[in-house]
C-alpha cells in the first residue's frame, strides 16, 4: 500500500489550510471564549466541498475518497479543533447515516441541503444512562396503528443538539429483542415534541455546540424511519466504523498544529543564551512527537483506504481512533511544558490545543471501549 498523497491530494491540502489559515485561525479564541460556532462559516466550508466531502454528486456532494477526507479533518482541526469536530460531526454521523441507509426518496429530500451547508446535522446515540454502553438507551419509539411513530426520551452530549437542522435518533422500538429492537428515525429540528435542552458547558471544544435534545411525545410520520425497524443499532455501529476515522484524523491534526506550535516556540524562546530548540529534552520532545504523528497518521490513512475498497474496517479505524487520539493527548501536553508558563496563559495556542484534546479519548468511543474492540476482533480470528 502506497500512502504518499498524489498531486491532487497535496493541492487538497494546500487549499484547506490557507482556508484554515485566513478564514479561522483570526477567530480560534474569539469562538472559544464566546462558545460560538460560526454558522456564517457553513456556506464558505460548503462552497470547498467540507460540508459533503465524500457523498455522491448526484446530490450535491464532493465525490471525495476516505483518505481525502482525512485530510480536511486533518488540516482544519490543525488550526482549529472545535470547528474540525462539527465538520467530522457532520459528515460522519448524521450525513453518513442517512447516504448509508436511507431510501431514496430520505437522500433526495435530506441529503442536498446538509451537503450545500444550509443545514448542520446532528446525530443522537448517547443518553445520560447509555454511554459507552450505547443499547441500554431508555428513548422509546412507539408504532401507531396507522404506522406513524411517538418517540418519548432524551439524548445527551449531541453535537448540533441546539444549532443543527436535521438529526438522526436512535430509540427502542421493541423491548423484547435487545439490540435488535433498536431503530433509527431522522426528523428536522423544530419537529413538534422535539426541543433543545441544556447546552454544556465545556472545558474544551467549545465553539462545537453540543446539548441535550428532547422528545415529549414527538410523532413522526412512518416515512421517518431510516433504514430497516429494529436495524438501527447494527446500523449505527457501521457508521461509528467510519466516524472514527474522522475522529482519528482530527487527533492527528490536532497533534500536528501542537507540535508546530511547540516547534515554533521553541526556535523562538532564548534561555541560557540559546534557542530552547538547541537543548537536547527539547529535541527529543519534538522527535518523539513528529514520530508519533506520522505513525497515526499511517494508522489513520491504512483504515481510510480499507473504507475506500470497501474492505471492513472495524479493528483498524479502532487501532487508528486509540492511537492517534492519545499520542494527541501526548503532543498537547508537550507543547504546554514546552512553553512553559506561557503554554498556561491564552496568549499563545498551547493551552487551547491542551484542553481541546481531552475530548478525543472520549467521544465516539472511549480508549477503554476502542481496546474493547480491537481485542473482540483479534480474538475472533
């Protein structure tokens, strides 16, 4: 398997970074302290094909393989992570969802309009009681006799709860059949019987709305199932396969614009007469890291082109998500005590990069539930 980036690919990357660079990098601090995802970005990041990057072009999508896809979330979340995390958000879980399952008449008449940025999309898996163990969800879609539905719950921690315009819910609609007895609906935000909740305050990713979302006897019609009764939870481990590409992409990222910021400071900051960058614990800080970049960023790209061949990929975007989100966690940390005091104050990205990262050993699947994984597919062989 060959990983360097073709000409097309490198002009990919060029031309998302000098987006980064001009369009958010100005405004990283300004989303974070204000807890504002700039929904005047949507058309901009449309209008580079971010809002649909590997969905058909019969609906409006980019056509992009997986691996490009892993350079977009890599070079936005090397300038801001927050905004990678919408975008991965986005197109991982909600768009995926309904392209990977949904009818034809479900993709025509959602699809176009999250892939044209006028609408984010959420996805609703996670509840207070049903974290890691996502099929003890309590959210329950009741059948009508004439075939409608009345989902009665909540969902917690969903990114675009308060700002998305179409979300995926999971809810039980059978009792009697465990994880089969899981479906998946997709409704419109401002759905009767549907409304935001709490919006979370949190220590990082902070311009990346993520909130409680609510139903209270919240009736959809039957053509709002997505895919097949009782599928839904089968269904959304596929979808977290591919989403934990994206997640995995945007910790290499992450750990890449920390390890340039540390890099940077570094050639930069005098003590004892010299560059910082001229003492040998700097170095090797600074080696270390670069190695452990380009290794999940291997890591990452060997799942991506496995998605691409349509090969099934469950252990190796697990591999990629636990590596490249805790070497991410690795590289922050550096970067801060590389800075030193200054990596404690916000003048100077490092403690944005630090407290950003923390998330990405925790969502879509912690490192615990990730080894989980891993360790059920080596064993099964």
């Amino acid at each position: 398997m060959d990983f360097r980036p073709t000409e097309e690919q490198e002009l990919l990357r060029r031309t998302v970074r000098e987006f980064a660079e001009t369009e958010m990098r100005p405004h990283v601090m300004e989303w974070d302290e204000a807890q504002h995802f700039p929904m005047e970005l949507l058309p901009k990041l449309a209008a580079l094909g971010l809002m649909g990057i590997q969905f058909d072009e019969s609906v409006g999508g980019s056509g992009m393989s997986a691996v490009d896809y892993c350079i977009c979330i890599e070079e936005l979340a090397r300038v801001c992570p927050s905004i990678a995390l919408s975008v991965a958000a986005h197109n991982g879980l909600c768009t995926a969802h309904i392209a990977m399952f949904g009818n034809d008449a479900q993709k025509q008449k959602f699809l176009p309009r999250l892939v044209a940025g006028e609408v984010l999309g959420a996805w609703g898996l996670t509840e207070a009681s049903a974290g890691s163990d996502a099929a003890g969800m309590r959210t329950v879609a009741a059948k009508q006799a004439d075939g409608s539905w009345v989902l009665n719950g909540s969902k917690t921690f969903i990114t675009h709860g308060k700002i998305g315009g179409v979300m995926v819910a999971m809810a039980v609609s059978d009792r009697t059949k465990s994880r089969r007895g899981i479906s998946a609906f997709v409704l419109e935000h401002g759905t009767p019987g549907m409304s935001a909740g709490k919006k979370e305050n949190k220590l990082g990713m902070r311009a990346s709305d993520t909130s409680e979302v609510l139903f209270q006897d919240c009736r959809l019609p039957a053509d709002a199932l997505l895919g097949e009764e009782g599928q839904g939870f089968i269904n959304t481990l596929q979808v977290l396969d591919a989403g934990r590409i994206g997640i995995a992409a945007l910790s290499v990222g992450l750990a890449q614009g920390a390890y340039e910021a540390a890099r940077t400071y570094a050639k930069e900051r005098k003590q004892f007469g010299q560059p910082i960058a001229g003492f040998q614990a700097i170095q090797w800080k600074l080696a270390d890291n670069a190695t452990r970049i380009e290794a999940a960023r291997l890591l990452t790209y060997h799942a991506a082109y496995l998605k691409d061949r349509g090969v099934r990929m469950t252990k190796e975007s697990a591999m990629a998500k636990l590596f490249a989100s805790e070497i991410a966690v690795k590289a922050a940390d550096d970067c801060v005590q590389i800075h030193g005091g200054y990596g404690f104050v916000k003048d100077y990205p490092a403690e944005k990069y630090f407290r950003d990262v923390k998330l990405l050993t925790i969502g879509e699947g912690t490192s615990e539930i990730q080894r989980l994984v891993i360790a059920r597919q080596l064993l099964a062989q």
